[in-house]
C-alpha cells in the first residue's frame, strides 16, 4: 500500500513578513555577514544601490 501525503506551503502576507533595512544590518557600511546554522554568508551593498548575496 502507497501512501501520498502532501504538504502545504505557507505563505504569509507580505505585511507579516521581517523588513530588514540593509544599511542598519551593514551599519552604514557596504558590508555585513549574515549566519545560516553554520553558514557564514556576506551580503553586500553595490555602488548601484544593489544587493549581492554570497556564501
């Protein structure tokens, strides 16, 4: 016997999601480390006012 269990995706309003400013995570800088469980990833802030996430 096969038994399929399917599973919901949540999704949240956007008014429910966290808003994170990324020059308050930078401290005005161009630069912040964000940490996944034993993750370490570098979220920077272009000169184009653009956001760049890398491992």
């Amino acid at each position: 016997m096969v038994v399929s269990v399917a599973r919901e995706l949540l999704v949240r309003p956007d008014d429910e999601l966290p808003v994170y400013d990324a020059i308050d995570l930078t401290k005005g800088g161009d630069l912040a480390k964000i940490k996944l469980e034993d993750q370490l990833y570098t979220l920077r802030i272009t000169r184009a006012g653009k956001l760049i996430l890398t491992k």
